[in-house]
C-alpha cells in the first residue's frame, strides 16, 4: 500500500469548492474520477484545505492511499492527462503511511487579489476583484497587521447557521503574519495572510473590513474593538471568492515521529 502526497493548483472558477457534492463539479470530485480510472480502484483523496466554490489554489496539498505499484511521476502524468486544463498536479510523492494532508498542516498562506486599475484586464475576470475606487493603503496595511497574534474570531468568521453549533465552536485562531502588498508593475495590492488554520469565510471577511478601512469607514484602531465584540456585524461584508488563492502550506519534517502520531490522535477524535 502507497500514500502519495499530491501538490496541486486549480482555477476554481468553473466548480463548486474542493468537496465533493453529487451532481456537481467539484475539484474533489474530479481528483476521484481521475485516480479511479489511473488505478482502478474506489479512492478516496483528502485535502487539507475545503476552499470554498469559486476559491481557487496555487499550492493545494492532499493525499491518497493506493494498492497500485504505479510510481508518483506516473500517477502525476496520468492524472494531468485525465483532469481538465483548470486543475493540475504539480508534483506527486511518496509519504510515510502516517501522513495526513489535513492534520499534519502546520500553517497555510492565503492571497487575496484586489485589482486596483479602472479597467479589469480579461484575462483577470474570475481571478481577482476589482475595486477601482479611492482606498487609504496606509490604514489598510496598518489595520492588516493588527489581526497577527491570537484573536477569537468570532467577528470574522461565518455562523454556521445553528446557534448551539456556534456557541461551541473554537474561535481562536493564530494568525503568524498579515499584511497588504503592492503587486510590482501592476496596479494591484494583495492582502497576504499565513496563520495555523482558519474559519469559514475568515479570509475574505477580514479583506472586507480592511476595505473599509481604505474607504474611510472603519479605523485601524477599530480591529481590537471589533474583536472583542465578537458580533459579526461590527466587520465589513465579505468579498467575493474570486480573489482567493491557497498559496501554500507547511509540513513538519517526516521525521518528527511525535508530529505524527499527534495527528493520528486529532484524526480518531474528529
């Protein structure tokens, strides 16, 4: 039996997030359909990040288990040839049989892209979101590194729709770095974020209040108020998907054995 980490960046446009839904195109789903036919066998792969529909990935990591002697490379190269343009494998690799593409994940880094020019290039529909009007980039850069640290991000994060679910939930979170970037020779900023895990919704509502900060509406010094009146309707609204991107995550290295059996420990109590 392999374990075989995959590497993978999509477009997301086109599907209905990462997990799978019957009767409708989802990345997981398509990951599935690609691997049954290259292996033959009922897979089932897991990702370390759900993005959400519309969401789209630079540096997804998932993994599967398999009885076939394939190697990596010829599993990369059948599922590229099987998978449609708007998904690719990357890179595939062995792992240890411990490996978890979710519980292992040590940090992720999110993108988030915010057109800034009058018009929207083409080739940017779906890939970013335009926001052509006025924005004070000082106070957004200032209010960005206001959510580094431990925060409860109940203002920051959607309900799930059940009020006993929510009142239950862990809304801490630990954000390692947060900042606004101008993209070199483009008339483009990016809110950069890296942190353990995230909430639902958390990225593209903390993009929104900072946007409200560039218009005027909110101050920097407003986020630590916000934070502490976990009331989700003190932030700004959330933005639209298009303009998140999965960069990246982090691993432990393999052999930190105790990484993971701690892991298999949160996988049977979750």
């Amino acid at each position: 039996m392999q374990t075989i980490k995959l590497t993978i960046a999509y477009d997301g446009s086109g599907f209905h997030g990462w997990q799978l839904q019957p009767g409708l195109p989802t990345i997981q789903g398509a990951l599935q359909d690609a691997l049954r036919q290259i292996t033959q066998e009922p897979i089932t792969i897991q990702g370390a990040s759900r993005t959400d529909a519309g969401v789209h990935a630079q540096g997804q990591v998932a993994h599967f288990k398999t009885r076939s002697t394939l190697d990596p490379h010829e599993i990369q190269r059948g599922m590229n040839a099987l998978l449609p343009p708007t998904i690719r494998i990357v890179a595939a690799q062995e792992v240890g049989q411990d490996f978890h593409a979710r519980w292992l994940a040590q940090g992720k880094t999110y993108r988030y892209r915010i057109y800034r020019g009058e018009v929207l290039p083409p080739f940017d529909h779906r890939r970013a979101f335009h926001y052509p009007w006025p924005l004070d980039e000082a106070a957004m850069s200032a209010a960005a590194r206001a959510f580094a640290g431990q925060h409860d991000f109940t203002s920051f994060a959607a309900s799930t729709g059940s009020e006993e679910d929510d009142k239950d939930r862990d809304m801490q979170r630990t954000i390692h770095s947060s900042e606004i970037a101008r993209e070199p020779d483009r008339d483009e900023i990016a809110y950069v974020v890296r942190g353990r895990s995230f909430l639902r919704y958390m990225v593209r509502k903390i993009v929104g209040t900072l946007i409200e900060v560039g218009r005027g509406r909110l101050a920097p010094t407003d986020i630590p108020e916000i934070f502490a009146a976990r009331d989700r309707s003190r932030s700004g609204p959330t933005v639209p998907p298009e303009g998140l991107y999965l960069v990246a995550l982090e691993y432990p290295d393999p052999t930190d054995s105790l990484a993971m059996h701690a892991a298999r420990r949160r996988e049977r109590t979750t």
